[in-house]
C-alpha cells in the first residue's frame, strides 16, 4: 500500500511538473482613450513647436485647439491653411506633433493605436518612436521605431520601418516593408509593435507584417535596450511627404486617432 501511494506522490508530481502554464497576459500600463473633450491631456501629451524637422512646410503649434484637440471620443490632429503670426511673419500653414517625451517612455512592451489617417497628396502622418537618447547621441544613433507612415501621394500604402545608425533612409539602408492597404483614410485601423530584446514585430490590425531582429552586433543596429517615447504628428509636404508636391487646396486635413495603449507583455 506504501509503494502504491508512492508511486501514485510520484505520477502526480511528474504530472504537475508537466503541465505547461497558461500564457502571461499583457497589462495595460499607460493609455488615453480620449474620453474627454478639449485641449490632449497635459500629462500626457508633450506638444512641439515650430518647424521641427524634414523641411516640412507645418508649423508645429501648441496648445491650439485648431491643430489638436479631444472630440467625440478621438484625439483630432489637424494641418490647415492658417495666418497665425510668429515672430511677426505669417505662418500659411499649421499642425501639431504630439509626444510623451517626459510622461511616457517605455523600454519593451505592445505599442498599440487605433487611427484614421488623413489622404490627399502631400500630407504624412505618422506614428513613431524616439529614443530617449537623442538629445545625448543624436539621431539615427538614438534608433527610430515607425509604427506606422503614410504619404499622400501613395495612399494605398502604410509604412513599416526602423532606423539606426547602421540602417537609415539616410544611406539606403533602413529595414521595413510597405503594405498594401485600400483606402486606409476611409475606416480605422490597429497599428501596433511587440517590442522585446530580441524583435519588434510589426502588427497591422491582426497580422504581423514585418519584423525587425536584434542581430546581436551592438547598438549600431540595434539601439532599441532602452526607453523610448511616442511621437504623434501630422506633416505637410517635407522631403519625403512633398516629392510629387503638395495640394494645398485640400486643406484641411485630419489625422484622427481613437486610441493609444501601451503594454507590458
């Protein structure tokens, strides 16, 4: 009877052992539903100012609720004919970028956001990542993670992209794929990364479409072992959204964007 129940102690254990556990849930640890109305949420959303970067013709604005603003439950970014005045010279036209430089940098994780992107030829929204180096090393050493980008002048397609100090558009070198994606103006869509050590996987709605691997020769190429914060923007024209020039006559246009959550994985 004694071996009996040893041997019975001894099936179970094994079978314990045994069995695999039940995959991690991911856990919500920073979102903006936009639930609200008004200015974006102070503490979360950086907004910059000014001509920034690509010799765009937008003038980043802040704290403009004709550039960006809560509404019926979506974040609305908007470029527009404008003649605010800065410095004493008219600004024709404006928009605004939104970060979490400050207020939210994360190192690995599920970057997901749920957009409406604007079309008309010249416009380039964006949904990007920042490495929280780049006031120290500046850019492509910071690295670059490219949710996701459009131009107007193609705008059947969404862009999938990283840049590093290795691989950038700067030499040719830049790593991503563009994907085919009908009328993406015309309905929402999920775009999002899981981010770890060793990956980040591209997701557009429910499928992965690209994915980027450490290769393990240093941060040249792989700069992404640390913080990064998100940039939400919507450009006019610039080196790449302005190459089959701008409309100016579709003014304005609206990046709407119904959702940013980020994960713990």
């Amino acid at each position: 009877m004694a071996y009996l129940s040893l041997l019975f102690i001894s099936f179970w254990t094994f079978f314990t052992l045994e069995t695999p556990s039940l995959p991690k849930k991911p856990k919500l640890i920073w979102s903006d539903e936009f639930n609200y109305q008004g200015q974006p949420d102070p503490k979360k959303w950086v907004p910059e100012e000014g001509y920034i970067r690509n010799k765009e013709l937008q003038f980043y604005t802040k704290g403009r609720l004709e550039n960006a603003r809560v509404e019926n439950g979506n974040l609305v970014i908007e470029a527009r004919h404008d003649s605010l005045l800065v410095n004493g010279k008219k600004v024709p036209v404006t928009s605004a970028s939104l970060t979490t430089q400050g207020t939210g940098e994360w190192q690995y994780g599920r970057i997901e956001v749920r957009a409406k992107i604007p079309s008309a030829r010249g416009t380039w929204p964006a949904i990007w990542m920042l490495g929280k180096n780049i006031k120290e090393v500046g850019w492509p050493a910071s690295g670059e993670i490219d949710i996701m980008e459009n131009v107007g002048y193609d705008p059947d397609t969404v862009h999938f992209n990283v840049h590093t100090k290795a691989y950038n558009h700067t030499k040719n070198t830049n790593k991503g794929r563009k994907v085919g994606l009908a009328k993406p103006s015309a309905d929402y869509h999920v775009y999002a990364v899981d981010w770890n050590k060793d990956k980040i996987d591209f997701w557009l709605d429910n499928k992965v479409v690209f994915t980027f691997k450490n290769e393990g020769t240093g941060t040249d190429t792989w700069p992404f072992n640390q913080p990064f914060y998100l940039i939400l923007n919507l450009a006019i024209g610039g080196g790449w959204g302005g190459q089959k020039g701008v409309d100016m006559t579709a003014l304005p246009q609206k990046f709407y964007i119904d959702y940013v959550r980020v994960y713990q994985l």
